[in-house]
C-alpha cells in the first residue's frame, strides 16, 4: 500500500513562506495541545529552524492576553461619588501639604475618600477620573503637572489606580502600579502635583539551566526553563562560534546559570547569562562573563578568550541558507550563469538584520537590482553588504557608524529578487570571500593583568555546572 499524499502544489518559490506558515500553524498546535509536543517536533526537523524567534513571539503575546484579568466589568469597579463633593465645595482653608506619613502609609484597609478603580477595557484615564467624581480639569492638571506624570495616561487593562480625595472630592493622591518593580504616584503640594517614582529592588538570585536539543533551540530552552530574552541571549554569546541557522544538530547540549530577579518569593524576570556551555556537534564551547576593572563587560571563554570576534557570523539570527557562495550558478530570474558573489539567507519578512561588526555605512539607499542595500566599511581591510532589504533601521544612512549586532534594516525582497532574504556580500581587500568559509578575527583577550581575577570567577562557575549537571542527570535516571 502507497502513502497517499496531499497535492503537491507546484510551488518554485513560495515554499519559503508555505514552511512558516506550516510553522505558525505548528506552534499554535503547541500551544493548545501540548501533549502532541512530541509528535509535532518531528515534524519540525524537516523544516528550517527559521521561524521560531517569530513563533515564540507570538506565543508571549498570546500569554500577555490570558493572563489579562477576564472579569474587569465587575460592578466592584464602580466607585459610588462621596456624597458632599463639588456641591458644597467650601472655600479650602487648611492647604497643608501631604505629609509624608500619608505617603508611605499602605492603605489596604477601605477609607471613604480612598477610591480603588481597575482599568477595564474602553477605559481612558477620562473615565477613570469620571468614575470617582473628577472632572477634565482635575484630570488635565494632575497629567500635566510634570512630563513624568504622563504615565498615568497610558492605562493597561487590569491596571489598578488608587485616588485619594480630601474632603471636598479634590484629588489629594494617585497611585499606580506599573510594574512588579514600579509604582508611580502624583501627591498635591502648594504648587500642584510632585510625581513620585518607588523602585523595588528585586534580589537577585542564581539559577541552573540544562537541556538537550531534539528540534530548535527555541523550543528545547523553552522545556528548559529559559525566558525568550534568555535564549536569545545564548544564541548571541555563542554566535561567534555556533552558526544557530546551520549548525544546530539533534542531541546538540546546552547549560546555564543565569540570574533571576525575585520580589517577595516571586520571579519578576531574568538578568543575565554569568556563565554557559554550549555542545555542538560533540565540540564544547564556554562562555563567562566577565567585567573587567575598567567597567566593560564582555564574554570570555573559561580560559579567558574572548569569544567575540570581529564579525559575526550570521547577520539575521535563526534564518535558512537559501543560496550559497558560488563562482558559477544560473541567475533565478535572468536565468543566465552567474557568480553568486554572497549568500542569501532566506527569513521571515521584516526579520532584523544586523550589522556584521563595527564599521561605518558608506551607502544606505537603493542600489539597482540589489534594491535597498547597506554597505559597511570596517577599517580598511573589510566591507560588508546587505540587500534586498524591505527599509533601513532608524538613523541608518550614509556616514553614520554603526555597532556589531546593530540593526541596520529588515529582510524584504526589493530589487532582482524572488521572494524575502537578505544577500550578503563580505569583501576583503575588495575582493569578494565567501563569508561562511572565512576564519573570521579574533578580538581581544582578557589583560594579563586580569587573568587571575577572570579565573576566580569562571573556575567555580564551571564547577557549580559540572555539579547541578550530573544532580539532574541523577535525578533523571531515578525516574
Ligand atoms: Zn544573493
């Protein structure tokens, strides 16, 4: 008996989008079903490891709408007016200035000129102030005292302001939460409203990470435990080293400790990466992080080399070879033989494109058949080249300089073009290379000076991995 498969539609070009599609529709199955993870990642192999930064994207938004609170038209919302406001709003003769007792005091127990208003969706800071019996004015004198104290006039659903009036149903105090780390608040003095910033210092405390990759990373940090900004984060460390679009194999290890920010027992976000390893194809790579006295901060590997070199070596991060470095190979649309004097990686519309390393932007602008195109030049030797793209990133225009990994544009499909991929081009001496064949500079390593303070910090970091590593390998092979 024959497989039956579906139509195979005739696709020469559109398949790049048809995989992410398939992708998209893929991670959304995940989502719902997170049983089928396993079969589902099967299926992942066969398909680029492309589309996932978008995917997990995607994801993050989906969690910010579930964890919206779903009943925020609750009649508790609905804060009766105190009963002698602007009617018999007497001349005010005491004007004394809030004391500081009535700032700090936390106020969970009820007051009658304390209004608790939770921003329902349709909400405007308008109708919040209308709901506790203040009008435009108060409104528009208590969001223009300060340019700080505009804040308040970016509400979130969910989000929770505290009003105090005194006894004329003047607003004496507002108050809101903008972050697990953040609350913001406006206070009445003689001359208006002082805005007041109240920052938490979360502790920060030491986590272990590990896991094993049988599809992406993407995912396979995700069963980890790591944060989106986290794994993307190790995907940079290692991207000298590691090409993520190419090189990632099943099987591929990777281990962190990382910071993670805690307020009252709770996680309120992730710091950075102190130390990782990364094994690739059985080849182990590590990396510490380091600050030397001077302030700069940088990784290094357990020996103190630093891992950053000169270029990196993908400009679009988790994209798909689509063309390679060739002498000799038939032009897709002028269907003659041509060099390909770069490579082409194909990627998601709009995907971020990054500047391969320190340089300054000799040409940013149209460039016939290579449509919006960067050029870098990096000190004398070096020129990088970036096509094809959808539009430049903010400030990118010729003579400015730019950063490694600074965004110069976004994958699009201008100019001689069949479909969304960046072309790249690197010349060195003039000369074009193939920039995947090229043993690209080292930069510096730690100062000899420092060598000993390095070793200090990374030799326990290794020994804490190789430590909670075989832990969890233990535990496992209990299970
Ligand atoms: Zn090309």
């Amino acid at each position: 008996m024959t497989h039956k498969t579906p139509e195979a539609p005739p696709y020469p070009k559109s398949h790049i989008l048809a995989a992410s599609g398939v992708a998209a529709l893929l991670s959304l199955a995940l989502l719902v079903f997170p049983s089928r993870e396993v079969e589902a990642q099967k299926t992942f192999i066969e398909l680029d490891l492309g589309n996932e930064a978008e995917l997990v994207l995607q994801e993050k938004d989906d969690l910010r709408q579930k964890q919206l609170p779903q009943e925020l038209s609750s009649p508790f919302a609905r804060i009766e007016q105190p009963s002698d406001s602007v009617a018999n709003a007497a001349p005010a003769q005491s004007t004394e200035p809030a004391s500081l007792d009535t700032i700090e005091a936390p106020t969970p127990t009820p007051q009658p000129n304390h209004h608790s208003i939770t921003v329902s969706s349709g909400d405007t800071l308008s109708t919040v102030f209308s709901k506790v019996g203040l009008n435009a004015n108060d409104l528009h004198q208590a969001l223009n005292s300060s340019k700080q104290a505009k804040q308040f006039g970016r509400l979130q659903v969910g989000q929770v302001l505290d009003f105090e009036l005194d006894k004329e149903g003047k607003l004496k105090q507002l108050q809101t939460r903008l972050s697990d780390l953040e609350t913001i608040r406006l206070v009445r003095d003689d001359k208006g409203f002082d805005f007041q910033s109240e920052q938490i210092k979360p502790e920060v405390v030491t986590r272990y990470s590990h896991g094993v990759i049988n599809s992406s990373l993407f995912l396979s940090a995700k069963r980890a435990g790591l944060s989106h900004n986290l794994t993307m984060e190790l995907a940079n460390i290692f991207g000298y080293d590691i090409d993520f679009a190419m090189d990632i194999r099943e099987g591929d290890e990777f281990e962190a400790i990382y910071e993670e920010k805690v307020v009252n027992g709770k996680s309120v976000g992730t710091g950075n990466i102190l130390s990782a390893r990364f094994t690739n194809r059985g080849k182990t790579y590590t990396a510490v992080r380091y600050t030397s006295k001077q302030g700069t901060t940088s990784y290094y590997n357990a020996n103190g080399e630093s891992m950053r070199k000169a270029f990196i070596r993908t400009p679009v991060d988790f994209a798909r070879i689509s063309s390679r470095f060739s002498t000799g190979r038939k032009h897709p649309i002028l269907n003659k033989i041509r060099a390909h004097k770069g490579v082409d990686y194909a990627a998601p519309r709009g995907t971020p494109i990054k500047a391969a390393g320190d340089g300054r932007v000799t040409l940013a602008g149209r460039n016939g058949g290579y449509g919006n195109t960067v050029i870098i030049q990096h000190g004398q030797r070096y020129r990088t080249l970036y096509a094809h793209m959808q539009g430049f990133a903010k400030g990118i225009r010729n003579g400015v300089n730019v950063k490694q990994g600074q965004i110069i544009g976004y994958i699009g499909t201008t100019g001689l073009s069949t479909g969304p991929h960046l072309h790249y081009e690197f010349q060195v001496n003039g000369v074009h290379v193939d920039p995947l064949s090229q043993k690209l500079p080292m930069a510096d390593p730690i100062a000899a000076s420092e060598k000993k303070r390095f070793m200090q910090l990374s030799k326990p970091l290794m020994a804490r991995m190789d430590q909670e590593k075989a832990t969890l390998l233990a535990a496992n092979r209990q299970q």
